[in-house]
C-alpha cells in the first residue's frame, strides 16, 4: 500500500506575517528589559499567536498548539523551558517540512535546542529568538516584495 503526500505552499496572509513578527519583536525587547517576566511574555506571545493564526485562517495544528502552550506556561511558569521547546521543535519541524532546509526552519529548532541545554538562561534565549524571528520575518517580508 502506497502512501502519497502533498505539500502546497502558497504565501501566507501578509497582514499575518506582519502582525506576527511585531509581536515577536514587541515581546523580545520587552523579555530582554524585564527578564524575570519570562513566563507572562512567553505565554502572552504564544496566546497572541494563536489568537493571530485562528483569526487571520492559520494553521488549527499550529493554532491549538500555540494557545495550549501559552496556557501551560502561564499555569506552570516552572516547565517554561519544556513547554516552549516544545512548542519550538513542532514550529521548526512543520517550518522545516514546508519551506525546507532554510535559516527560517532553523531558527526555531536551534532555539529550542538551546533552551533544553541552558534552561537558566531562559530569558535571553528567548528574548534573542523573537527578536530574530521578528527581524527575519520583516526582512524577508521585503525581500520578497522587492522581488515583485
């Protein structure tokens, strides 16, 4: 028996991209001025997130995903590097299967890689990956219009 698999990819919703990547850049300066309010940012993004992709037709696995683990990190501040590697490994993996092999699906699992091997340092790991996320999106963002 054969399985056939079908990836489409079209771009996304520009105002989502744009709307997504503010968030993220928001949240990581916010996480690097007040790094003991990790777990209200952290969780705050991913709620905001999936807020983003449920109202602008994302993804539901991605949707879900992201407000289920904002909800943990708010209700167990103390797993945050568990649950937002986590919720990173699944983001790079469907970035990863989608785009492929690209900075843009490596940032997300490098990230998550590192959050599992440093968990004390949780805030500026975070802090550097939105902010990076955010600058990419916007950068890419322009490049792509630049090319049209």
């Amino acid at each position: 028996m054969a399985n056939q698999f079908h990836f489409q990819i079209r771009p996304g919703d520009s105002n989502r991209s744009v709307t997504h990547a503010v968030i993220a850049i928001i949240s990581g300066a916010a996480i690097l001025m007040w790094p003991e309010l990790v777990y209200y940012f952290a969780g705050g993004y991913l709620l905001a997130m999936g807020l983003i992709f449920y109202f602008m037709s994302g993804g539901p696995v991605i949707t879900v995903l992201s407000v289920l683990s904002g909800v943990f990190i708010l209700v167990f501040p103390n797993l945050i590097p568990f649950i937002f590697a986590f919720f990173l490994f699944f983001f790079g993996f469907s970035l990863l299967m989608s785009i492929g092999l690209s900075f843009m699906a490596l940032i997300p699992l490098t990230a998550g890689v590192l959050l599992l091997a440093f968990p004390n340092i949780i805030a500026y790991i975070i802090a550097v990956f939105l902010l990076i996320f955010g600058l990419f999106v916007v950068a890419s963002r322009k490049e792509t219009q630049a090319l049209a």
